[in-house]
C-alpha cells in the first residue's frame, strides 16, 4: 500500500496553471527525486506536500488520512531548504530541538534525542555553535538533524545541495542516502542536478511544464526514456537518422551499419527513415573487431573529463558526441581527424515523434 | 586645498552645534555666583516635580515602546511575508507622523474622545494617559517600523518562517520565538529613539494636560534662569546616552553575525 499518494494534484497562480494533474504513489521509506527544468513545478508540488501552497486541485494523503487542507504546521513532515534556514539566534542544539519544544517533549527527551540526532549527522562537537560559526555544508546538516528530530511522516528536501561546493555536495548527498536508508524515511527531494538525482534515488519523476514525464528507476529513465523531453534532459543524448529495414526485428541501417534493435520497432513501416538516439557510451571508433562504421566524421574536439575522454564528431552537420575510457595507452582523436563509430545494439533507442 | 576647505566646513559646522551647547552648560554651572557649581542641578535633581514628571513620562515611554513592538513587529512581519505590495502604502501611512504635526493630531483625539463622545477617554486620568501613549506609539511610528522593517531585510523571513512551520511552529511562537530574537537589535534601536521622543515631548502633554517631563521644562523655563540651563543639558545627556546606546547594540550585531 502506498504511503504518500498524489491524486489530480493541480496548481494555478492567477491564470497560470504551473501543475498539472499530477498523480504519484510513493511507497513507505522510498527515497523519490522530482527532477526537472527550472519552472517545471517540481519545487511547486514539493510545496503543496509541505503545506505551503494550497492545491487549486486534487487531493494529498500521508498513510491514508487526508492532508490537503491541513496547515504546515500540522502535517508532522520535515523540510530542509537551499538556504539552510536554520535560526541565527539559536545553537546548534537549540535549532536541532525546536521542533521537539514546540510539541512540548519532556526535557529529557528533547536532551537524548537532540544527542542521536547529532551523533547521527557527526556534529556531536559542534553542538555550542551559532550557524554564522559554521561552513555551508556543516549548517545544511544541522538542518537535515533539525527536520528529522520530531520524527516527520515524510523528509522534504528542496534543492539542499545547490549552494553547497561540488566536492561537499558529492559527500553529502551519499551521507543523506545512507541516513535515509538507516532511518527508513520517506523522501522527497527536488533537484535540476541529474547527476544527483540518478545516483541516490529509488524513483525518478522527471517533470516537464507542470506534469509528470516519465516516472521510474534511475536505470529506466536514462537507458529507457519514453519521451524525447526526457531522453534530451537526462544525460547527453545523439540523434541520427536510419532508415528502418524490418520492423518485426528491429533492424535498421545506419550508414553504413546494418544494427538490430533488441526490440522490434512499431508503428513504422520497412524502407521509412526513423530518428535513432543514443548516449555517448554507445559509440566507440569503429576497428576490425566492431563491423562496419555507422556514423563517419570530423573530429571537432576531445575534451578531458577525468575518468573519460569526451569526442564531439561533426557528421554531417549532426554532432555526434561518443565517449572514451581514459587510459593511457589510448590514441585521443585530435580535431580535424576523421573518425568512423560504431554503435552498440542495446545502446540505441527509437524517438518517437 | 581640497582637503583645507572640508576641514574648515567641519570645523564650522561644529563650532555651530558646540558653542552654544557650551554656553549653556557653562551657564548652568554659574548659579553660585563667582564660582562654579552643580547648584541649579541639584535644584533641579531634587525638585519633587522633576522626579515625578520624569518618572510619569518614563512609565509612558516605557508603555509606548510596548505598544510600538506589539502594533510595528507583527506589521512589518505580515506585510514582508504575505503582503509585500503593500509596503508603500504602509511605508506612506508611517510617515504620516513626520508631516501632520503633534497639535492637529491631539485636537483630533480631544475631540474623538471627549467627555461628551461614545468614548470619553479624556474624562479619566487613566483614559488621557492611553491616549497620550496612544498619541507617543503615532509619533514614534516613522522611526520604530523603519528600524524593524530594516532588520527583517537582514534576515529570510519567508524561509525561517516556513522552516519553523514545517517544525510544527503557530504564528506566535515564530514571531516571539524566532522573528523578535532575530530584529532585537533594530527594535531596540527603535525603542531608543521612542524613549528620547518621548521624553522630549511637549505638545500633546500639555494639551492633554498630563504631568509629563516635556511640560515640566516648558514651566521651569519660563520662571527660572539656571535651572533650564541645566535640565536641557541632562535632556541632552539622556538623548545622547539613547543614541550611543543604539551605536553600542548596532555593533553588538554586526560582531554576532561575523561569518568565521
């Protein structure tokens, strides 16, 4: 049974409808990112659970009980924000027990608990500490410790890691999963960042103009994108034209490349020209162990990433990107070379229109 | 040459703000004659009148800054967080003191709340001196809600606000419990300004005839010679202690907000 459900969810502001008809299940102690564009309505929905903006249409339930028309403050859920917020005129310790002195926890309680919360977050040592005294990412924790003290129903995150540095917002993205993975909470978290929703999420929603694209797995939603909005948004994507040779098993030529797909393609007919995309991994420069080249080119640049070499192949005024493992034995195209690809069968995916 | 002209206009400008600050108080030393003394201040100091007219219009400016907190922070809060395009307005309305003077404003409550209106204030000692707060918290208004409406630009009201929603937090517990802490210091500098208005003030007092400290000095002035002298410079020595006291907790502030 689902834990926090969605139904027709629906927001306007004036006459501007910035959601619309928004339905999601979330399982008890799932971990969901909304990802999306800005101005897509992620942060909006995301508010609407919070209670901070009211639903022009639909219904939110937490464990079964209505909560569309109940204030923030009665929903028993915990929030953390980009900017911190936590309350310049209180400790460490006081901000972490807030929470826990509005609901009028016992001393004692409100003590071993503050300490857990802590503990958990390893700030134990800072607990005397004003926010100004603090680093950006050591406050944001203090945060996720302050919204998961009163024990919520649901841990809201909205874009917790973007003021934060790349190396710390790395860090402390695995240290949220792992917390909400011990705790067993439900979560939300919003996110523009791919990369940071594709490594910590259960489920992805991938949100375009107020709906919801494409729900499913970090897997499921970059190798299997259902709409050319996700498929363009999530991670690099090349688009080429083939022509279709037998729908009923997925063969298609490619330049000069005769590829199967892994699945037929429907809804076309054989000799029609079709949009194939792929992502860089698919591609590798084509040798005698990888068949007839499909795509042929210039090289425009190679640009080091670290741990891959990312080539940009004009190919025929497509531009084409592929990737390459960086090691140190391997030849780096170099720009104004000319290159042939090869692309792996199970790499490849039809557009739809 | 530049430089030799902005010292001479400082130097001018200050000698016309001294001097006669200086006169005044070498005056009001030369009540014994051929000797200075602190005669005309102990007079003063000790003078029965001037302990009870000090202490009523320090109860009433007391009272005032309370009132002033309780109308200005929730204002200013509301309208920051849920009704930012009516800032002007309320910003216009707050100034409002600042151009219609002391004497039209307590003509208009003698006339509201006479003996003979639906609400007879001024038929009371009690109901004159909530008026003559009533009348203090107006014209302490421009300088009150701009010092409070400048601290809370200092902090993220809408996102402290929803933090402390989301924690389980009413509306009185974010406004004692986080917003006040965190615009102490411009409240504080407001009530300063309120106190030294207060005390200072003469129109609505002697109009609504209430033994304040401002009529006090008007009476003194008119029927003593070194007395005056010396009651303006300890109502110098109070309006300047309010704004180095505004100073002190201004840089209290800054040093507590220090990032490391």
């Amino acid at each position: 049974m689902s834990f926090l459900t969605l139904t027709h969810l629906q927001k306007s502001f004036g006459s501007v409808k910035v959601v619309h008809d928004f339905n999601m299940t979330i399982e008890k102690g799932e971990f969901i990112s909304f990802l999306g564009p800005s101005g897509c309505g992620k942060t909006t929905v995301l508010r609407m659970i919070a209670g901070f903006e009211i639903p022009t249409g639909g219904t939110i339930e937490i464990a079964g009980k209505d909560q569309t028309n109940l204030r923030p403050n009665q929903r028993n859920i915990g929030m953390v924000f980009q900017a911190y917020a936590l309350f310049p005129n209180m400790s460490v310790f006081d901000n972490v027990a807030f929470g826990l002195k509005v609901a009028g926890k016992p001393k004692s309680e409100i003590d071993a608990r503050v300490k857990e919360m802590l503990k958990l977050i390893h700030l134990e040592h800072l607990s005397d500490r004003y926010p100004y005294q603090m680093s950006g990412g050591q406050q944001q924790r203090v945060a996720l410790a302050r919204a998961l003290a009163p024990k919520p129903q649901v841990l809201l995150l909205d874009e917790p890691l973007s003021a934060l540095d790349a190396k710390i917002r790395v860090s402390l993205r695995e240290e949220i999963r792992q917390i909400q993975r011990q705790l067993g909470i439900t979560t939300v978290f919003v996110t523009h960042d791919q990369e940071e929703a594709l490594s910590i999420s259960d489920r992805i929603v991938v949100m375009n103009a107020g709906k919801a694209d494409q729900i499913g797995t970090p897997g499921e939603i970059y190798n299997r994108p259902t709409t050319r909005f996700v498929a363009n948004f999530v991670g690099t994507l090349n688009v080429i034209e083939a022509i279709l040779v037998n729908a009923a098993t997925g063969t298609v030529k490619i330049g000069e490349e005769v590829v199967s797909l892994p699945q037929p393609i429907t809804g076309k007919s054989d000799g029609q020209s079709i949009s194939i995309a792929f992502r860089p991994e698919a591609a590798t420069i084509a040798g005698p162990s990888t068949g007839p080249a499909a795509v042929t080119g210039t090289v425009l640049s190679s640009n080091f990433l670290g741990s891959v070499v990312r080539t940009k192949v004009d190919a025929g005024g497509n531009i084409i990107s592929f990737d390459m493992f960086n090691q140190a034995s391997a030849q780096i195209p170099k720009a104004g070379e000319t290159v042939s690809l090869s692309l792996q069968p199970d790499g490849l995916m039809v557009l739809g229109d | 040459m530049k430089r030799f002209w902005a010292w001479g206009a400082l130097i001018i400008g200050l000698l016309y703000f001294i001097l006669p600050l200086i006169g005044m108080t070498n005056f009001s030393l030369k009540m014994r004659r051929g000797v200075y003394s602190f005669d005309a201040y102990a007079k003063v100091l000790g003078d029965t009148r001037f302990q009870e007219t000090f202490s009523y219009s320090v109860t009433l400016a007391l009272l005032t800054i309370l009132v002033g907190v309780f109308l200005v922070v929730p204002t200013a809060y509301w309208v920051r967080l849920k009704l930012p395009f009516l800032r002007p307005y309320i910003e216009f309305v707050t100034l409002l003191p600042l151009v219609i003077p002391a004497i039209v404003v307590v003509f208009g409550y003698i006339r509201l709340y006479n003996t003979s209106s639906w609400l007879p204030l001024t038929g009371t000692a009690l109901g004159t001196d909530v008026l003559l707060v009533a009348g203090y918290t107006m014209l302490a208004l421009p300088y009150m809600y701009r010092a409070v409406d400048t601290g809370l630009r200092t902090i993220d009201v809408t996102t402290l606000t929803e933090a402390a929603q989301s924690l389980g937090a009413g509306w009185f517990t974010i406004i004692t419990r986080i917003i006040l802490p965190n615009v102490l210091v411009a409240v504080l500098s407001g009530a300063f300004l309120t106190f030294a208005i207060v005390i200072g003030e003469f129109t609505m007092a002697a109009l609504l005839n209430r033994p304040a400290f401002g009529p006090y000095m008007q009476v003194l002035g008119a029927n003593r010679a070194y007395e005056p002298a010396a009651l303006a410079v300890i109502a110098f020595a109070i309006t300047w202690g309010c704004l180095g006291l505004i100073q002190l907790v201004s840089r209290f502030q800054k040093s507590a907000q220090r990032p490391v």
